[in-house]
C-alpha cells in the first residue's frame, strides 16, 4: 500500500502523473510536501470537526467528519491491507458476511466525502480534489481505495517524494 515500489505500473504512473499536477494547482512540489507533512503532524485528522488542515501554503478540507468507529475499521482494513501486500486490494474480498456488511456501510458513508485542497494565495494555482476511493462497484463486490488518499493521510512523504520523481 506505501511501498511505492510495490504498486502495479499503471497505479505508479496515475499517482506521479496526479501528484506532479497536484503540486502544480497548489504553488509547486514544496507547497504538496509541506501540506502532506502538515496533515502528518494533526493527530487524527480525519476526525478533527473543523474538517481541515492547513500548512503555510495551502488547505486541504473536507465535508464529512469520520467518526470513531469508522476510522477503527480504516484502521483494520488497512492493516490487512498492508499484511495482504496485494497489489490490487480489493475491500470486499471477505469471507465473512458480517464483516463484509459492515465494510459495506463504512463504503457507503465514506462514499459522498471531498476532499478539496487550494492554495492559500489564489496565484499559486486552482487546486484541486480527490476522494476515498477509486474503485466502487457493489453489484461486483468490487471496492478499492484511492491511492491519492492513502497517500495523504497514511503513507510517508517519501512516498510522495517517489511518485513525483517517477517517469
């Protein structure tokens, strides 16, 4: 998951081709870095209720807060994520019924949020957004996370450094 060198050619490629963009709307490479590092610094960003983070430079919002018990079972999807060490992890690949359902609704809620980053002086650029996921195909049982938002909330800058320095 934040192996960079882990991930399938098509999923490197997306990420550097998003992140290199990304700098760009915000003001350049430094400006992403010193955002993904201010969010790194936040304890538990996702469930803060101003729903935002700022670096020197720029903003990342969102419209949802995520309440304790869905960032526990965050939490355990991405540890089986990361113990899988499967390229392309797919949510919904469960054998448990239960668990499966309640991975269901924890999609469902997490589905709708945004979040949106700008640069906090609007010359630097018109950001941009991303959300949870990449992949929602419930009639498939088919679900997978955006990699732009593993990339933000829970992988390393490094992580970020290697993506936009991939050609």
């Amino acid at each position: 998951m934040c192996n960079f060198n882990n991930l399938n050619e098509d999923t490197k490629l997306v990420l550097s081709l998003f992140m290199q963009k990304a700098s760009e709307n915000i003001g350049g490479t430094n400006y992403l870095l010193s955002l993904i590092e201010a969010i790194k610094a936040k304890a538990l960003p996702l469930s803060s209720t101003k729903m935002q983070v700022a670096s020197n430079n720029s903003i990342i919002k969102w419209n949802k807060v995520i309440f304790k018990d869905k960032l526990e079972l965050l939490e355990i999807i991405l540890v089986s994520h990361r113990e899988a060490q499967n390229r392309e992890f797919n949510l919904l690949d469960e054998p448990n019924h239960k668990k499966k359902k309640k991975i269901i609704n924890f999609v469902k809620t997490l589905k709708p949020i945004e979040f949106v980053v700008i640069p906090q002086n609007p010359k630097d650029g018109g950001g941009f957004s991303f959300g949870v996921f990449d992949t929602i195909d419930l009639d498939n049982n088919l679900v997978k996370f955006n990699p732009i938002f593993l990339a933000f909330f829970f992988c390393s800058v490094e992580f970020t450094k290697k993506a936009l320095k991939h050609n």
